[in-house]
C-alpha cells in the first residue's frame, strides 16, 4: 500500500501550480499590451494590474518588464511553431510542409489579428532565435535543399527573405483586411517556393493544396 502524501507535499504542488498560474497570467497580459503596442509606456503597476495579480508577485517570475516581455514574445512563436509543426507533421515532402506553413501564417492577419500584431511588431528581431517560427523553417528549408527540392546556398539568407515577406503581408493584412485574400497568401507561397528553385507550374499546384483546418480563436 503507498504512503498516505503529507501535507507538505501537497501545499507545495498547489503553491507550483499557483505560481504557474500567476506567470501565465503576467504573459498573457503583456501579450495584449505587446499586440496593442502600450508595452513600451506600460509599468509594472500597469502590468499586474492588467494580469489581476499582486505588485510585489512580479518579482517573484521576472526581474523587469524587458524580460517579461521577451518572454511573452517567444511563448507567442512558439505557440505558433507547434501549431505549424503539428499541421505538417504528416506532410512528407519539405516542398509542400514550407507551403502549407507560410500559407497559414500569412492568413494570421484574419484567423488571429492579435497574434499577427505581436509577430509583426516584434517578429523579425527573434529571426535568429533558437525557438519558435525560425528554427522551424530553416529546418524545412534546409530538408528541402538537402532533398534537392530547393535550390538554396544560403538557407539562412532564404529564411530571412522568407520572413521579411511574411511580415509585410501581415502588415498589410491588419492595416487593410480587405486588401489581403486566401489567394493573396497562396501567391506569396508561390513566389516563395519560386525563389527556392521550384518550377512554376508545380510552385502554384503546392501553394493552392487543400489546407488543415486551423482554431481561430487568438491566444493573446
């Protein structure tokens, strides 16, 4: 028969699951307050206001608001690298999970604005992060080049054109909804494989594929 757990134990996995559940409450807020663009004039009072925590439990997670931020900002690409690497995960040929990738993240704009507004505003300075969006795509695109699918000498260089494209689409989605279509997003795929050595005509039967149903419902 197992030992009967001590109180002890037990207060100590509810105060973990507390103290978790403050950290995420601080993420959470300084996403809205990075989507809205207030992070920068935002104090901590602010902050944890927004969050519904105690002032001084800040300190308890972060040791100032550049770090909470960084945080918050890596939790939103990571969150959406996985969603993207759960899509593809079936998807054998590097070709086509890249595609499919860019697509739904260029339509972000209409499925989840907020999350668009966090990548646009602060995505290409985490080009070179270790987590989340960029390592996932280099990975992609060097498979495609290592599988002769691409055409690429500088995976880096492509990864970097790549994202430069995807946050000017993103841009232009939120600023004029309208302006930015599914066929628009298809197109940027197209011309993204395109630069990456495949042919037209298969470029824009990849880039026009069925595609997985995504959750709209915005995390920020």
């Amino acid at each position: 028969m197992a030992a009967p757990r001590s109180g002890r134990a037990e207060a100590g996995t509810r105060t973990d699951r507390r103290k978790a559940r403050t950290r995420q409450k601080l993420i959470q807020a300084a996403r809205r307050l990075l989507a809205s663009d207030q992070h920068s004039s935002a104090s901590i009072q602010d902050i944890t206001e927004a969050a519904d925590v105690g002032f001084g439990s800040f300190y308890n997670h972060f040791s100032s608001k550049t770090e909470l931020f960084r945080a918050a900002v890596s939790e939103v690409l990571e969150e959406l690298g996985q969603l993207l690497e759960e899509l593809s995960s079936s998807v054998d040929d590097p070709a086509r999970a890249f595609a499919q990738s860019v697509r739904l993240t260029a339509r972000l704009g209409v499925a989840r604005p907020e999350t668009a507004q966090v990548l646009v505003r602060h995505g290409m300075a985490y080009i070179d992060a270790e987590e989340g969006l960029a390592p996932r795509a280099l990975r992609d695109i060097e498979a495609g080049a290592a599988s002769g699918r691409f055409r690429v000498r500088e995976p880096r260089l492509a990864l970097a054109t790549t994202a430069g494209a995807l946050l000017a689409v993103l841009h232009v989605s939120l600023v004029d909804p309208v302006g930015v279509t599914d066929e628009t997003c298809d197109e940027v795929a197209e011309q993204l494989l395109r630069m990456l050595g495949v042919p037209l005509a298969e470029a824009h039967e990849i880039a026009t594929a069925p595609l997985p149903p995504v959750p709209a419902v915005d995390q920020v």
